[in-house]
C-alpha cells in the first residue's frame, strides 16, 4: 500500500506539472494576441525559450537555492519513491518558469532577446528561489518570526505572492528601466492606442491559462492525500467574480473580460485552501476591478507602457491575494481560520519589496552592461524580423 500511495502521488503531481506546463501555451498566446503583428512570432519564442532556459538555471542552482536540494546523484538515487523528488522538481520548476513568462508580456515588443534570457537565468536561478525558500521552506528564519511574533506563519498556498507577485514586482522594474515603446506618448500628452493584434488569440491564451490553473491551484497540495476539493471551488468562484467584475467595470471590452478571470485567479492562489466560497467570490470580484482600474491609470495617466498589465494583474492582484487570505481565511468570514493578517501583509509587502529590488537590480546591471532594448529602427521594424528574420504572416511566397 505504501508502494501505491507514492506512486499515486507522484502521478498527481506530475498531472499538476503538465497542467501547469501548459499554462505557459497560455502565456504565449495571450502575449501573441495583445502585441502588434510584427512582433507575434517574437512571443511565441520568447515563451518557449525562457522556459528552456528557466528549466537549466533551476535544475542546477535554483531549487538548490530554494530548498537545498541537488541532483548531483546517482540516476539510482534520484529514481527513489518512484522518482517523486524528481517530479517535484518539474512541478516547482514550471512555477518558477512562470517569473520570466509574466516579465514577457510587460517588456513586450522593444526588449533584446538575449539580454532577457540573461536576465531569466538570474532570476530563476538565484532571486525567485531565494523568496521562494523563504515562504515555502521556511529559510532564514522569517516564517518563525512570524509565527512567534503574530501566531501564524505567511500562508501563500499556491503563489499569489511568491509567484504571481513577485513576478508582477519585477516586471514593473524592467518596465520603468525600459521605457516606453516609442510613438506610444508623445509631449503633447496624446497616447497612441495599440489595440490588440487578435482577440481570438488573446481569448485562447486566457481560456488555456484558466484551465491550467486548477492544476495550479489544486495541485499545490503536493499528495493526493492532501487534495481539496474546496481549491478547486474557490478558484472556480474566484475565476467568475473576476470575470463578471472585470466585464462591468472593463464596460464589455473583450481584453478586460478575458484578464478579469486571469485576475481573480492570481488573487485566490494563496488562499485558496482556506477561504468559503463567498470568500473566494468576493475576492475575486475586487481582483477583477482592481485590474481594470489600475490597468488604464497606469497606461493613461501615468504613462508605464506595461503591455499586457502584468502589473495590475500579476503583482498588485497577488498583493491583494496575499492581504486577502488574512483577511477571508479567517473563522470569522467562515474560513478555516489558523491566518494571521499582520502575518499576511508583512509577508506580502515583503515579497513586493524583495520582487522590485532584486528586479530592479538584475535588469540594471544588465542595462549596463549589454543594454536593454531594440533600437529605434529595430523596434520600428518589429522584433519578428529584427530577432528571428520572419514574420507570423509573410506578406509573400518565394518567386523562384
């Protein structure tokens, strides 16, 4: 029996790890969706390759880092309880892959393709897995101070601070560090509305990332004993309030209406384990709204060309998750309770802190050193044909 339970975990998670790994498919198609046709073929590759790269940087420094585990053995060691060490590793890994895949859709469409991936290593390989360790291995000691000081350790379930905002937090720094796309403000103060290039492909993306994150969420648990059918309600709760909220405030735009359930998601991951139902709706609601709003004042008043919003939605809607399960996953609002709010927010806001220096650092350096972004010929020209020398739709057949 004993034989049967491991190896039923180690399906679970490995089911979890490709639902996941198909979340990156979504990803890709919500960036190739937003972006302008020239640069589509460029966000395709960018997805693909950084989770390539991600992968290297985390199998032989990150989850070192994270969890001071490597796999310098023996195939027969690793191979042990049914590989389920090893199975954890690309479950982990396709969360970790999800940082440079979120500073995707931000830095879209004026960013160098190999300065990227330089920073997708660093950041994979050593910053991410060191917050990541922090909250889900317990290093340094912080979650005991936690714990001793406020009664509860930081509860971040399933990522959406650790993940989705740290994620969100460095890619507003890259974004500031890049500037915006050129032509997008001009001195007079009129903006240059780039619409998406495909709503159908944007659609896609959202539809495939929705899916996914039941793996997400629901496979955080790590072990079928430890499956919650509760997850997988509250993400679905949290899914349609930030879709209805995202629809009315968003007032029918189909952009908003299929980041709304996107929203709702990335807020109910950290407490997803612990919040009623109604919890979970109303957080999703105000994640919904909250991206809305904070997407069209940071385009329109505050001019930070953040293409997809994935500041809105990845790093101030996993903040708000973060606060939230202090907040829903209390007894009091029919929660399973065992949270702690001064635990949540000091945790949050030092994965806020933590995400947009280390950010703000990595890409600085590299800034520095290599620089950042497209010329302006580069750029005019579009990354499709300035990077890859193609483009998503050739305008003809080859004549001889």
């Amino acid at each position: 029996m004993e034989q049967f339970k491991t190896s039923s975990d180690v399906l679970f998670v490995l089911l979890g790890a490709i639902m996941v790994l198909a979340m990156h498919a979504g990803f890709a198609f919500l960036e190739v969706g937003t972006v302008r046709r020239k640069n589509q073929v460029n966000a395709l590759v960018k997805i693909l390759v950084d989770f390539s790269v991600s992968t290297i940087a985390y199998f032989f420094v990150g989850y070192a880092v994270a969890y001071g585990v490597s796999f310098f053995q023996g195939a027969d060691v690793l191979a042990a309880r049914s590989g389920y060490d090893l199975v954890k590793f690309f479950f982990l890994l396709t969360f970790a892959a999800a940082i440079p895949a979120i500073i995707s859709g931000g830095i879209a469409e004026r960013a160098r393709f190999y300065p990227q991936l330089a920073a997708t290593a660093l950041l994979v390989g050593l910053v991410y897995p060191f917050f990541e360790g922090v909250v889900w291995n317990s290093n340094f000691g912080f979650q005991a101070w936690l714990e001793a000081s406020f009664g509860a350790t930081f509860h971040d379930f399933a990522g959406s601070v650790v993940v989705h905002a740290v994620g969100g937090w460095i890619a507003l720094a890259a974004v500031l560090l890049l500037g915006a796309r050129h032509g997008r403000y001009n001195k007079s103060g009129a903006i240059a509305a780039h619409p998406p290039s495909s709503i159908p492909f944007l659609a896609l993306g959202a539809w495939i990332l929705t899916v996914g994150w039941f793996g997400f969420n629901v496979m955080s648990a790590q072990t079928v004993e430890g499956i919650s059918g509760l997850v997988a309600v509250n993400s679905l709760m949290a899914m349609v309030g930030g879709t209805l909220a995202a629809l009315v405030m968003g007032k029918n735009d189909p952009g908003f209406v299929h980041n709304g359930p996107l929203a709702g998601l990335v807020a109910v991951c950290a407490g997803s384990d612990l919040m009623h139902p109604i919890g979970a709706l109303v957080v999703g609601v105000i994640a919904g709204g909250l991206f809305v709003q904070m997407f069209t004042l940071t385009q329109n008043r505050w001019k930070i060309d953040d293409v997809l919003g994935v500041w809105p939605l990845h790093g101030l809607c996993g903040a708000w998750g973060g606060i939230a399960a202090g907040i829903f996953g209390s007894q009091a609002l029919g929660g399973m309770g065992g949270v702690s709010f001064m635990s949540q927010l000091i945790g949050t806001v030092a994965g806020v802190v933590f995400a947009f220096v280390g950010g703000y650092l990595i890409y600085g350096i590299i800034k520095a050193v290599a620089g950042l972004r497209l010329d302006a010929e580069e750029e005019y020209e579009g990354a499709d044909l300035t990077i890859h020398k193609i483009s998503a739709t050739p305008d003809r057949d080859a004549t001889w």
